[in-house]
C-alpha cells in the first residue's frame, strides 16, 4: 500500500522516461534552431559554418549577399540576426538596423564589440562600433539604397527609391575584421 507521499515504482519510471523525453527534445530541439536559425525575423544563438580568420579589408563580396547574417554578444549569451549589411565603394562594411533604440541588441553591442558575420555559409570574426557622424552614416546608407536596389523586396527589406532618405531612427555599425584597424 502506498501513502500519499509516496510514488509508486511504475510511476517513478513513468516520471524518469518522461522528463529523458523531455530534455532530448529540448536538446533535439535546440540544437535545430541553433543549426536553422536565425530565420526571417527569428534570431538564433551562433552562427556555424566555415570560419575565415585571414583579414579582409575589401568588403565589396557582401553586396552580392541579399542578407547577412551576425552574431553579437549580449548579456543573456549569443543572438543571430539576419540583417542588411552593405559595403561602400572603398569597401568598407556597415551593419544597418531599422528603429535601433527598439532593438534589444542594437543597445548591446558597446565600442570595439566583437561579433561574427556569416555570409554565403562563411563566418568571419569582425569587430562592431556604432557610426554615429552624419557623412558616415549617409555613406552606409548610400551603400544600402544601393545594394537593395539588386537585392531588395518583399515586406521586411523593400526596395527603396533611388532618392531615398536617410530616416533619423536608422542605426549603422561599422565592421571590421577583427585585427584590423
């Protein structure tokens, strides 16, 4: 006879198998986002793929790339993004982000922030500082308007006239790769 405090053998075997199912799919799980995503508007944790760690100092490649994909550290771990990046004529890569004082991770990325960017399945280590002047930031738009012109469409990265103007909620992140100044 049981009391009830007391959990039957069957139940506690029950219970075992459930919570083993339980962590496997959460690990199942898991490690499929962390594979598929990020994935339209759903970010993911890291972003895999084969690593270029020599430097790069002309990122005109990314304007043949419709979205980026970063990872940025932030204080709850790692957090992927597909995002516009674009690169100016001279080559130079910038990052943009629609409303960035909305976006949690826009705050998160501090000066000289190390993040990775994956193009085309290939992870480059960089380092992120917002761009804050003017000039820049109409260079990096001017790269955007540009890029999307090839590359935009559909509700989230439309097409942008020609003409278009810089909004006053558009952020920019200048990138690096990581070791070079």
């Amino acid at each position: 006879m049981t009391t009830p405090t007391t959990v039957s053998k069957p139940r506690r075997k029950t219970l075992r198998i459930a919570l083993f199912t339980l962590l496997a799919l959460l690990v199942v799980g898991l490690g499929g986002w962390t594979t598929i995503c990020p994935c339209d508007r759903t970010p993911g944790l890291v972003l895999l793929g084969s690593s270029h760690d020599e430097p790069v100092t002309d990122w005109a490649f990314a304007n043949d790339v419709p979205l980026c994909q970063l990872q940025v550290w932030t204080g709850l771990g790692p957090r992927a993004m597909n995002l516009n990046c674009m690169a100016t004529p001279e080559g130079d890569l910038f990052i943009s982000c629609s409303v960035g004082q909305k976006k949690f991770w826009c705050g998160e990325v501090k000066a000289n922030a190390s993040a990775r960017i994956r193009l085309s399945g290939t992870v480059y280590p960089v380092t992120l500082n917002r761009v804050l002047d003017a000039a820049s930031l109409d260079k990096a738009w001017a790269a955007r308007v540009s890029k999307l012109q090839k590359h935009g469409g559909g509700p989230y990265n439309p097409v942008p006239k020609p003409d278009a103007k810089r909004p006053e909620t558009w952020w920019s992140f200048q990138a690096r790769s990581a070791g070079v100044s």
